[in-house]
C-alpha cells in the first residue's frame, strides 16, 4: 500500500512540474500530459527492474566505475598521439561507452566474486575472535553444534545460509513422515539457537541462482566469506576438504574426545548382539563405541569382564575388539 501511495504521488508531483514547466511556453497542459506520462514511464522502469538484486545492481555500479577508469586511462595515453581535436572527444566517447558496458557487464557475470557485497564479514572479520562457522543442514537438525558452541569449543560467529534455510522449509513441508520430523527438529533447534544470548547466531541472506547443490552452494560461499564450515555429512566434509575449504565435522569431535583404550585394559561390559564371526558378540560402551568380543556368543544378554586387544579407527568410528576374561 505504502509503495502504491509513492508511485500516485509521483505521478502527480510529476504532472505539477510538467504544468509549471509548460506554462513558460504557453501550453501548461502539453505540460501536465507529457509530466504524467514520464512519470508513468519511469514507474513502470521501475517495475520492470524489481526483479533485480541490489547485489547485482552493486556490482554493475562497480563495473562501470571500473570502466570509465579504465576507459579514461587508455584516452590519455592515447591523447598523447596526434591525433587531431575532433578525433579526441569521439574516441573519448567511444572507449567509455566500450569499456563501460564490458566493465559492467563482467562485474554482473562475476558478481558472487565481490567479496565486498558480502554482508558484514568482509569489513567485520577481524572484530571476530575466531572468524565465521557456516551452518549446514546436518549440523542443524543433529543439534550437537549448540551445546558445544556454549562450552566455547567453538568460537565465531555461526551463519546459516539463506538457502540452508529453504532445504530445511523443504524437509518440513515433506510427504515423508522422517525428513518431516528431521527438518521440523532443525527448524526448532535453530529457532532455539537464535533465541539464546550467548549464541551469535545470522542468517545470511545472499544466495547463488542457478540449480547448484546445497552442498556446492556453501562450498561456494565458504570460499567467498574466508568461512569454516560445520557438517555432520561426511561427504560434505570431503568435497570441502578437496577445495581446501576448512571443516569442522561435529562427529570427528565426538570421537576425538571419547575415552582412549590400550591394549589389555579390563572393560566390564554387556553383550546385547551376535557378530559377524561365529564366536563374537558385540556390546557397546557408554560413548556408544562398539566392542566386539571373541568368543562372546556363550555370554548374550550377560555384563562380562573383557580384555582389549585391539582398537580400530574407521570413518563410522573407532571399534574396540576384546576377549572374555577366561572363566
């Protein structure tokens, strides 16, 4: 309503000035016809142009900054020649309309390269103590990422990417009952987050067009913004890491911290499955690391005595192997 209210005052202030303008000739209303019908003109300008982003708009202003310079620069060097006085103001005009229109138009197909369009991180990074942490889905919904931020593990200022947000609005509105409830949860922990004063939390507003991935789109801005990124997903983690993008992956913390084992400690744990093995049997350690014991079919079901031969780090985790105590 309020950007309907401007546009018919503009049209009248418009039409005011064309009458005061046509009454110097005589013809006041010429004056208020062709007032209202440039205003009408530059009103629908307008809305033809509502469809761009004032990150392209700020970017094509810096093209065509950059080409008048450009385009001025090459003229003196060139004026330097004689080349006549009528020559010179047409190859003056010709090398800035030239370079104007390649500067803008370089500066819009390069547009997500500006870092200086880049909204509050470029000219505020160095206020932060440990820089900015992007927020992926994953991170999100699993939850974790909140209460180790408030231990002061994780420093920084945590974004989370306009589009982040339309892949979790996406899981919610889901005919599948669990990514529903996944995308319901990170919408609630995020909301949760953002609540919390001692959490700097933001939504980054900026987003890349096209039909790109989630996980390339923040790839792409993690890059742009000098950014670690936050993830659960371990092939996140990888494409990242290939690009030479900083991760913190919240699963590898986790079993960084989980409780060292050496070989021949005694645990005491009980046995709740069948192995692999004819013999084994699996159990699992308060931390959820699995134990896999030989020769514990015999015991299912009972809390058992078992000495650590060895322990193996994969990517899922690190397992445990052991053997009963001998009875």
């Amino acid at each position: 309503m309020t950007l309907l209210f401007i546009r018919i005052f503009f049209t009248i202030l418009s039409g005011i000035i064309g009458y005061q303008v046509g009454s110097i000739d005589q013809h006041p209303l010429a004056g208020v016809l062709m007032g209202v019908l440039g205003g009408l003109l530059l009103i629908t300008v307008e809305a033809t142009l509502k469809q761009v982003s004032v990150r392209g708009l700020s970017s094509m202003v810096f093209g065509l900054l950059l080409g008048i310079f450009m385009a001025n620069l090459v003229a003196d060097i060139l004026f330097l020649l004689p080349l006549g006085d009528v020559l010179k103001p047409i190859l003056r005009v010709i090398l800035t309309l030239s370079f104007s229109y390649l500067g803008a138009v370089m500066a819009l197909r390069g547009k997500d390269e500006f870092n200086l369009i880049i909204p509050y991180v470029r000219f505020k990074r160095q206020e932060l103590k440990d820089g900015v942490v992007l927020l992926d889905t994953s991170a999100i919904i699993d939850g974790r990422v909140s209460d180790i931020f408030k231990t002061g593990f994780l420093g920084g200022r945590l974004v989370v990417p306009r589009f982040v947000l339309h892949e979790l609005q996406r899981l919610a509105d889901s005919e599948d009952e669990t990514k529903r409830q996944r995308g319901r949860r990170g919408m609630e922990i995020l909301k949760n987050m953002q609540k919390d004063s001692s959490a700097d939390v933001r939504i980054h507003e900026d987003d890349f067009g096209g039909s790109e991935a989630v996980d390339l789109k923040l790839v792409k801005l993690s890059k742009l913004m000098d950014a670690r990124i936050c993830t659960t997903d371990f092939n996140l983690s990888r494409i990242a890491a290939i690009q030479g993008v900083e991760m913190l992956n919240v699963n590898d913390l986790v079993n960084a911290v989980k409780p060292v084992v050496f070989t021949g400690e005694e645990l005491e744990i009980r046995l709740l499955k069948e192995g692999k093995e004819a013999s084994q049997a699996i159990g699992y350690l308060e931390d959820g690391t699995m134990v896999v014991v030989s020769d514990g079919r015999r015991a299912l079901g009972q809390t058992v005595k078992v000495f650590v031969t060895s322990a193996l780090q994969t990517q899922a985790g690190r397992m445990i192997f052991a053997k009963m105590e001998r009875q």
